[in-house]
C-alpha cells in the first residue's frame, strides 16, 4: 500500500492526497511546480491547497507580492 493510499484512508480527496504526497516528496513548492507533478489543473491546486491549509496540513510561505511557496506540515 503506497502513501497516498493511505492519506486517503485517512480522509483525504485523492487530490488532496496527491499534491500533499508531492510535497512530503519534494519539500515546499509552488502550486504551478504542484500542478505539473501531480497533472492536476493549477486552478484546482490553489483549492486544494487551501482546504489543506485549513486542515493544518500544509502551510503558506511568502510574503505580499511574491510567489506563494506551500510547505507541508507533519501530519
């Protein structure tokens, strides 16, 4: 059983569990880095990304005007 199967297990979107998976791989990224890792749509990304945000798993980095960078929390 592989990791993302298990965030899903755990309650996760498969969306959720993919970008969430490429950070833990990966380390913080950018949502456009996010989005062609996983072949999720960018715009889906910054949603997803969002509701991780809510669930304190992940954690935006940057400041006014530059280039948000998310980092993952541990779970």
């Amino acid at each position: 059983m592989n990791e993302e199967t298990i965030l899903i297990q755990a309650g996760l979107s498969e969306e959720q569990a993919a970008v969430y998976q490429a950070l833990l791989e990966k380390g913080p990224q950018k949502a456009s880095m996010l989005a062609k890792w996983t072949g999720i749509k960018r715009s889906l990304v910054y949603k997803v990304l969002e509701q991780l945000e809510t669930m304190k798993l992940v954690e935006k980095k940057g400041g006014e005007g530059t280039i948000a960078v998310f980092a993952p929390n541990h779970p």
